[in-house]
C-alpha cells in the first residue's frame, strides 16, 4: 500500500525528527475517519523526508 501526504511547512520539523505512529484519514464526502497505524518501517518516512528535503536544497 502506498500512501501520498501532504505537509504543513510548519510541521516539517516535527515530521522530520520523530517517527510517525498513526494517521487518521477523514474520508471526503462521509462521516467515516479511518485510522491507520504505522507498524512495520516507522522511521521511513523520517528518512525519505531527510532525503527529499536535501534534495530541495540543491
């Protein structure tokens, strides 16, 4: 499963220092918010952020 988010520029910081443990997703056009717990590769998202982020300092 792949997962597109996107991010607040004020929350970079966090997303960049601390491992994502859940997300909840408010499904457009119900009442339904789905949660997702993050189990397997936590810090993945630390790391690709690191990498894009550097990326985009070049």
């Amino acid at each position: 499963m792949q997962v597109l988010y996107l991010i607040n520029d004020k929350d970079l910081d966090a997303f960049s220092n601390y491992e994502a443990v859940s997300a909840e997703i408010n499904m457009q056009g119900t009442e339904f918010v789905r949660s997702y717990n993050f189990k397997l590769h936590k810090n993945a998202i630390v790391e690709q952020l690191k990498c894009f982020l550097k990326k985009e300092e070049n």
